[in-house]
C-alpha cells in the first residue's frame, strides 16, 4: 500500500480493514470518539453495530467469531466502558474465541494521574487475554493491530486487546501495513514430537475399551475428518463437550453424546468402564470431570492439546500430544493398527 500521512483514527479503521474486517461491535463514548467519527467515511466498506452494554458486544462478537470463523471485534471507550468487556474477554478467553477489543484511553500525557474515567485496562485485562497491549503513539497503531489479530486468530485462538490513548488517535503518522505472520517468543505451531505419536499408537493399539473425549480443539483445527477415520478404523466409541458437540455427525453408531453433568448417561458410564481415555482437543473441565479423586482412575490417558498449559493441570496424562489436533491426528492415524 502506498505511504502516505493520516490520523491516528484513520489508521485504525484501514488497519482493521487490512485484516478483512467487516462488522465491528461497540458503544461511543469521549475517549474513542475520534475513531467513531473517523468510521462513518468508511461505512460501504464496514459496519457498525450498536449494542446497549459493552458486555453485550463482547458476547455478540463471540457468536459472530463463533459463526463465521472471523475474529470477532469490539470498539468502546475508556473506564466504566472498558471494565464492562471483563465478563466477555475472560469468556473468550476459556472458550478459545478469537476476538479484538479497542478500548479508548485518556491521553498518554495523563496516565497515572486518575484523570476522568482512567483505568488500568492492561493490568485489569492481562490475566484473561493471549496479549494486551496500550498503543500510545501514532506510527504504532499499524504494527499493534497486526499482531492483535495474528495472536488472536493463531494456534489456539483467545481475545487481545488494545489500549488506544487518545493523543494516539488524533495524531498523525505515515500509514504502511503489513500482516504479522512471525513473532519472535510466540509460537502458535509447535513441531509434533514422533515418540508421543508413537506411544499414544501403543497405548491405543493395546487397549481393550478406549474412549475419545472430543473438544471444540478439533473444531477449531478443522479436524473433524481425521477424528471420524481414528473412530470408524479403531471402532472407538466417542463422547464430546459442549463446544466439540458438532465435531462428529450426532447420529454416527459411535457418538455416545454429551460428556459430564449436563450430558448423556451413556459416555460418563463408559468413563469409568475404559481402560484408555484419549482427550483431544479438551480442558478436562470440572463440569465435564466431577471430582478428580474419583474421574477415570481406572483408565490410563492420552492429552492432544495445542496449549501445552492443559497438560496435567487437572487430570493426569500418561502421554501428552503437544500439536494442532488436524496434524498431530493426520499423524496417528497411519500407526494405529487395529
């Protein structure tokens, strides 16, 4: 794209528009307003839905990232505004929903002085996003937003947000995008370890009653494929969470139903029957689980997970499977001999 000299705001919107973004969520107040009046010179090429309460962006950008396979966006301004995304951003974050939330800022020359309606939005959002970031300059506005939508949507999707101040919005820079596809200390992709596959093919090949636990992680990898061949070649029955549920056909022979206390009879009784539990894709969450002291003791387990963070945090994995579900399953399904 040619270089040229715009606004803060400007570069927002053609920085998001880079990004193929379509549909924003958001509420106007002072501290984002430049932005909002900046929007309307684009309004054939991006729209704008207003919602009653930033919570209700944030969970209405989460259906939108949900349905569409986009990253959802969310555009409010600063203190009461900005805290009202907590709810959302921490939803997303336990979800696996790729989202970016712009918050509006008070000047970069007042922070840290309690000025009207200033609050810590990064410290407050750091413990429930993959990044969070204040931009405080205007040339950094092109850089941020490339990075907030490659960590948003890579590896296992989550929200980012962004911090605009508004000396950053009204100021002028020249405006050059390029598309972040590299980040030095993120790697979304990491490389599949052979000998995991190779024991995870063991374990499998020498069971007697295996269980798949299937999550939204092989929805999310768009490994639906490789999950329904490691089924039908291992005739393994199969249960699912809540967000994994559309992961294999409902009337499929081995969909046994919805896992945990809100599912089906049918694979919580088949839990403590297995002998082999293979999770992919899954959180092993409390609601899915019951109590720990007493989940699948019987059974030893197999964790595919491309968040490494997953492994062992509340069940015990005899083999964990660091990768993303469609190659680390493309990968398995060629040593499982049954």
């Amino acid at each position: 794209m040619a270089t040229d000299k715009i606004s803060g705001s400007e570069a927002l919107i053609r920085s998001l528009l880079e990004e193929n973004v379509k549909l924003i969520y958001g509420y106007p107040g002072g501290a984002i307003m430049p932005v909002f009046d900046c929007m309307h010179n684009y309004k054939d090429r991006l729209k704008h839905v207003l919602v009653r309460h930033e919570q209700g962006a944030t969970h209405a950008a989460q259906g939108f990232a949900r349905v569409s396979g986009e990253t959802g966006v969310v555009l409010v301004t600063s203190g009461p505004a900005a805290t009202n995304i907590i709810t959302g951003v921490a939803d997303a974050m336990v979800d696996s929903t790729p989202m970016v939330v712009i918050t509006g800022q008070i000047s970069s020359s007042l922070l840290g002085t309690d000025a009207f309606q200033e609050t810590d939005v990064v410290g407050i959002t750091q413990p429930v996003t993959k990044w969070s970031y204040q931009i405080r300059r205007t040339e950094d506005i092109p850089w941020a937003v490339a990075r907030a939508f490659y960590i948003a949507r890579s590896g296992r999707p989550g929200p980012v947000v962004l911090d605009f101040t508004k000396d950053a919005q009204v100021g002028t820079a020249e405006f050059h995008y390029q598309k972040c596809n590299f980040i030095r200390s993120y790697n979304p992709y990491p490389p599949i370890n052979k000998e995991e596959i190779n024991r995870a093919a063991t374990l499998i090949n020498q069971s007697k009653k295996p269980l798949l636990l299937i999550g939204q992680g092989v929805i999310l990898s768009h490994a639906e494929n490789e999950i329904l061949r490691l089924m039908e070649k291992a005739d393994i029955p199969a249960g699912c969470t809540l967000l994994g549920l559309s992961a294999i056909p409902t009337a499929h022979r081995l969909n046994k139903g919805m896992l945990g206390m809100h599912g089906n009879i049918g694979p919580n009784i088949k839990t403590n029957e297995c002998d082999l539990l293979i999770a992919v894709g899954m959180r092993f969450d409390d609601r899915v689980t019951g109590g720990l002291d007493t989940y699948a003791k019987q059974a030893k387990v197999i964790h595919f997970d491309i968040d490494p963070s997953e492994f062992n945090k509340n069940v015990h994995a005899d083999v964990t499977v660091l990768g993303d579900a469609k190659s680390t399953l493309s990968e398995l399904l060629d040593k499982v001999n049954i």
